[in-house]
C-alpha cells in the first residue's frame, strides 16, 4: 500500500515540474470562471451546464489538429448531435 502511494506521488511530482500542467490547471479555472459567469448572466444553470458538457469536443478536435488523432464515425456524429443540441438551445 506505501509503494503504492510513492509511486502515485512521484508521478504527480513529474506532472507539477512540466509548465504544460499550469497551462492546463490555468485553462480549467478560466473555464470553471466562464460558466459560472454564464449563470450569472443567463439567470439559470441549465444552458451553461449543457454548453460546458461538451467540453469533450473541444478536446477531440484539439487531438485532431495538434496531435493528429483520427476520429471514428461514431465520434463524429457525437459532434454533430453535441452541436445541433447547442443550437437547439438558442431557439
């Protein structure tokens, strides 16, 4: 069970010393920031929790053009409904 743990904490240790992490740990704020800015402007939860629901989007096609990940067709038509279910919301 102790080996266990050292592991886990050297691992997160290599994690902290890499400055890609703060950008990460830096974006996740700017996120949490923005939907709860979101709230607060539309008066209800509702919109802004589906709208940040679709954060594996953005993820998926950032490995799309950065690291060159191929997405399968169920992942594409995942977007699709992700993106027609964000554009119902605005009727």
């Amino acid at each position: 069970m102790l080996l266990v743990k050292k592991r886990r904490l050297e691992n997160i240790k290599q994690v902290l010393k890499s400055r890609w992490s703060y950008v990460g740990f830096s974006i996740g704020v700017l996120g949490t920031i923005g939907t709860f800015a979101a709230i607060d402007v539309t008066g209800d939860a509702t919109t802004p929790a589906i709208v940040s629901a679709a954060s594996p989007l953005v993820t998926a096609y950032l490995a799309f053009f950065f690291d060159k990940e191929h997405l399968s067709a169920m992942q594409r038509a995942g977007a699709v409904v992700i993106v027609a279910g964000i554009m119902l919301l605005s009727l």
